[in-house]
C-alpha cells in the first residue's frame, strides 16, 4: 500500500501552507513514488488560494465556496482521494525526515484503520500527543490521556483509541466506507474521537508509531473565535460523542449522570456546558442518523460496544507497563 492521497485542510492559513508543504511532498517523495497532494481551502479570506495557485499549481486544490469547518473540508478531500491511503495533515504540521516508512508495515494486517505518529513542539521537543489511553469517569470517556510504553518493545504495536485528526494515515478503502468525518461535529473539534470510536466499533484497529516524529506549531484559527462559543461546541460535541455510542440503558444512565452534573455547573459559571447540552438535547434525530449508518455499515456484524473497545484496548496492553506524558 505505497501509495498516498495526502490532504491538508486549510483556512486562512498562507502562512503555514508556505513554512509546512515542502516538507510533506519532500517526505511523500521519498516514501512512494504514487501520490498526490488535495489542498482543501474552507472559504478563506486570506490570500491562502492566489498563494496555492501560484506556487502549487501542480497539485489539486478544491476552493470551497462555503466555509463548514473541519470535518466538511476533509471530506471534500476524501471524497476526491484517488489512493489506497489517505494521509490528514493539518497546515500547522511538518514532518520530519522519514516519516512514513515505518507506518506501512500496520497495513499489511487487513483489519488495520491507521496510524498516527508522535507529535511534538513546532520550536522545541516537549511531547503533546502520543497514543490516547481511554479512561471511564463513570461512565463518561476520556480520551486525550498521552501514553507510551515504559519499555518500548520491538514488535508491539501500541494501540489508541483514536487518530489525531492532525496527522492520521488511514486505509481509504474503510475511510471512504465510513463517509469520512461524520459531519455533526461541524465546525470542529471530537471528529477525530469519534472516526476512530466508530473505527474500533467496526473491529478495525489504530495505533501509534514511535517512530514517525511530526512537528506542530499549534491552531491559529480557534484562538481567534469568541471563547464561549468555542467551549459550547467543544461541550456540545463531547456530549455527541457518548449520545451516538451508547445505546439502551447505559445512555439512559449516562444522561442521567450529565443531568445531575449540570445541577452544580452555575456555581462556576461555566455557561458553554449548559449552551452545548441545551444542543445535544436538540440533536437527536441527527443522532440517530448517526447510529443507523454504523449499524448499517457493520451489518451482518454488531458493532463493538464503547465497552466492549475500552476493554480490548486495556486487553491488549495488560502484559506491559505503561507511562502517561
């Protein structure tokens, strides 16, 4: 599987597509042979299309005429990807040298989703994302706990519970079947938690490679949106993540116990959670749509319960010793 469609969704980003998209074909160049680069701009009102047009001609940019955030402008992407993998790298991303060749050995396992490198500091080489360990808290998920093997063991490949949306190399084949992103996370934040969720639920598998190292400089275009309306759709979507996969009466109980959390939350003023839940509570028919195109998709198999996927993960790395960072 030597072959890669690379994507990078961009919104007012010339200045990162600039300092970061040599570095990303100068990588494709030395791993494969067979690639090309998708370019998606989300409506920017920057100059990031006259830019791509001039210096990036070559390759295929899709200007879109309606900004839909993250999820939308990837799929725009995937829905044009041509390869048998499909590599997601935000614009704030550089690769460092050899960065695939260690990742495609996963696919030669047919149940494998994808994998994600190790993402450091643009400027230094603090860690800020490794393989995402799942906690429960009752019976909310955690999942943006940073772990690594104490002892890395060669031949271990070390599972995660999802692939950064910032530098996620997947199978396009599983990818296209699942549609992408599923676009009820718009404008941003949890679809990645969610791909690979729905991922595992369909028995397929994701991991982290050591390995392959990446660079990040960090988002631009959320620290400039108005900070409650960001917390309400960072709230809003954590709440989509566990309404689409429970079911029966373990979302009967997770409701519940949101319900009650939200008796303490004016005490903090934190009034994002309450704008996010009042949105779920008014989400569920979209919801359910969700649900219906997963079951469809894994029929005649059930899909994996989030249980059940929690449980698989801590099975698999019962024998070793485990670090968070």
């Amino acid at each position: 599987m030597r072959s890669i469609s690379a994507i990078v969704p961009n919104y007012n980003g010339r200045e990162l597509l600039e300092k970061n998209l040599p570095s990303l074909i100068q990588e494709l160049s030395r791993a494969c042979q067979d690639f090309e680069v998708i370019i998606v701009d989300d409506c920017s009102t920057d100059d990031s299309v006259d830019f791509l047009n001039a210096h990036y001609a070559e390759h295929i940019i899709i200007a879109k005429e309606k900004n839909e955030g993250f999820s939308a402008t990837c799929n725009a992407g995937i829905q044009k990807a041509g390869k048998a993998l499909i590599f997601l790298m935000n614009s704030d991303i550089i690769l460092t040298e050899g960065y695939f060749e260690p990742q495609f050995k996963y696919f030669e396992q047919e149940d494998t989703f994808g994998v994600m490198g190790k993402i450091i500091g643009y400027f230094d080489d603090k860690i800020q994302d490794t393989a995402k360990l799942p906690i429960m808290r009752g019976l909310k998920l955690k999942a943006d706990n940073n772990y690594l093997l104490e002892d890395h063991q060669e031949g271990f490949w070390t599972p995660t519970i999802y692939l950064s949306g910032a530098n996620a190399l997947m199978d396009a084949q599983k990818l296209k079947a699942m549609g992408g992103f599923d676009e009820i996370y718009s404008p941003f934040y949890s679809e990645d938690l969610d791909l690979g969720i729905r991922a595992h639920r369909l028995h397929w598998k994701c991991y982290y490679e050591h390995r392959a190292v990446c660079r990040h400089e960090g988002s631009v275009s959320t620290g400039k949106l108005r900070k409650t309306w960001v917390d309400t759709i960072a709230r809003r979507n954590r709440f989509f993540v566990h309404g689409i996969h429970y079911n029966g009466w373990r979302l009967w109980l997770y409701n519940l116990q949101i319900a009650f959390e939200m008796m303490f939350r004016w005490v903090n003023f934190r009034f994002g959670v309450y704008f996010g839940y009042w949105e779920y509570l008014n989400s569920s028919k979209k919801m359910r749509q969700s649900k219906k195109q997963l079951e469809e998709l894994a029929y005649p198999q059930k899909p994996l319960s989030l249980k059940e996927i929690v449980q698989r993960h801590y099975d698999s790395i019962d024998t070793y010793k485990i670090k968070r960072v």
